[in-house]
C-alpha cells in the first residue's frame, strides 16, 4: 500500500509541475617530467567515452535542463533528503543552472525504498513514468521496460520536451487530452544548427536502500546527480573509464570505487551545458564534449 501511495504522490506531484589518482590501467597517455606526470587522455578514449555515456533523445539530440531544476526527495529521512539535495544543486550550479527555491514545484523527484521493484511496477501506470509520451518524449517502450524490470540500485527515468530553438514549446501540453497542436514561429534551420531543441521535463530516479548497501552515502548523492543532469543509458558500459557511474560494479567486484564525480564525469557535465543546444543531431554535440574533456575543466 505504501508502494502504491508513493506512486500516486508521484503523479499528483509531477503533474503539478582534488582529482583522484589514476588507477591502474587508465585510459591515456601519460607525459612525464623532472616534477609532475600528466595523464593526457586520447582522442579516441575520449569519443568512446562520450558515446557511451550519451543516449540521445527522440529528436536525435542531447536533452539537458533548461535554467533551473527542483529536485525533490520521498522516503528518506530529513537530515539525508537535505544532504542529497544539497550535493544535487552543488552539481547543478557547477554547470551554470540554478535550484528553485523550497515549495518549488518538483522536476527531479527522488523516491528512496526498500524494494524498488515493487515501486517500479507501480510507477508503470502514472503519467509521470510513461513511455507513451502523454507528457513529453522518452526514450521509448524497450527503454521503460528495462527501467521497470532491471534490478538496479538506482534507475532513473527521463522525460523530455521538444522547444524551439529559442526557448518556446514546440509541443502541445494537453496533446493527449485531443487539443489542437500548439503553431509556433520558428527561424530557418540549415547544415550546423536545428529549428528545435530537446529540454528536460522532469527525471524519476528511484533508489533501492538494499541495493545500494555500502556506498558512502556522498558517492551516492553523486551518483544520483550525474544521472539527474544527463540523460544516461543505463546499460552502458564505461568500465575502461574513470567515471562514478562505475561505482556499483566496482563494489560488487570488490575493487575500490569511485566516491565523488570524477574529472572525467565533471567534464562531460560541462561540455553537454556548453554544447549547442540546437545543434543538427546529437553527434555535433558529442563533438564539443569532446574538446571539454580533451581542455580538462
């Protein structure tokens, strides 16, 4: 019953709306003098990285937040709720967005259980956790399958809103309830930039206390805030790279793991909110990540 209590506050709520050393083994090329050792990372690490992190959305593009996030915390307790949002908008003001203010509306809810299968299984029939797309675009029905049947210690769910490139809904908000087509103006779109861009609606994350058992919890609020600014594919695999997303599989394989967002993580972050937001195609934007990651923050 809590499950199913959680999940209807879920719709009612949406709907209102130092670096670390190398490890051994880490990608790139390392350049020694009399005094420091600079690990330069190579071009084709790099873009391997970048397209593995990157899971594009509908339109072809990279979605990311537009100005500010709200994020929002059910099920933990108080003093962890304002840690986590606390790290959250850390990262968040770190790539140039701001954090609405307490009573904000939420776009970025957190639901903390103990058995988040059950929870996965609810949310399937809210508005807020649908690939149908009543609230904005996913990434489609074999993406929410494996958001609802993987056992994960976190999953997280991305919706979001097709804009002009200038900022103006380029969908209509009550589509599903058979309203017109919302006409906008938009300018002409040519070889390097698109008519529209791809902004975030609002992100679902769910985290499984059981799951995620021994993890620090400042490595887990980083965590969550890498997947709370990027639409990440769950599935990838980034295990040849230095990235907090590693940290599950490390500690299941009893290695040491990352604790905090790495340089790596932080540059992707920084690159995707200077990236072109109305670039052609997702592509155009992996390139600029790229040459953040290759500069260092």
């Amino acid at each position: 019953m809590a499950l199913m209590n959680a999940a209807l506050a879920l719709t009612a709520l949406m709907l209102m709306q130092g670096e670390p050393e190398p490890a051994p083994g880490q990608v790139g090329r390392t350049v020694e003098s009399e005094d420091v050792v600079v690990v330069a990372p190579r071009a084709e690490d790099v873009r391997a990285f970048v397209d593995a992190l990157s899971a594009e959305s509908e339109s072809g593009q990279l979605a990311r937040w537009d100005r500010q996030i709200c994020p929002g915390v059910m099920g933990a307790r108080a003093n962890a709720a304002e840690f986590l949002l606390d790290r959250i908008a850390v990262r968040a003001y770190e790539v140039g967005l701001d954090v609405g203010e307490p009573g904000c509306r939420a776009n970025v809810l957190i639901l903390v259980t103990d058995d988040s299968d059950a929870l996965a299984q609810n949310l399937q029939s809210t508005r807020a956790v649908s690939y149908y797309g009543q609230a904005g675009n996913t990434r489609g029905r074999a993406a929410f399958r494996e958001f609802r049947d993987t056992p994960r210690a976190v999953r997280w769910w991305h919706v979001t809103r097709t804009m002009t490139a200038d900022g103006a809904a380029a969908t209509s908000e009550a589509r599903s309830a058979g309203a017109a087509p919302t006409t906008v103006q938009v300018r002409t779109g040519g070889r390097i930039r698109s008519t529209t861009r791809e902004d975030f609606n609002h992100v679902i994350i769910v985290l499984d206390t059981n799951r995620a058992s021994g993890i620090p919890f400042g490595a887990l609020a980083d965590y969550i805030a890498m997947v709370t600014l990027a639409q990440i594919d769950p599935s990838s695999d980034l295990s040849e790279f230095p990235s907090i997303l590693n940290m599950f599989s490390e500690r299941d394989a009893g290695r040491e793991f990352p604790v905090a967002l790495t340089e790596w993580d932080k540059s992707y972050l920084v690159g995707l909110y200077g990236a072109p937001r109305d670039a052609r195609n997702a592509r155009q934007q992996q390139r600029a990540i790229e040459r953040q990651l290759r500069r260092g923050r």
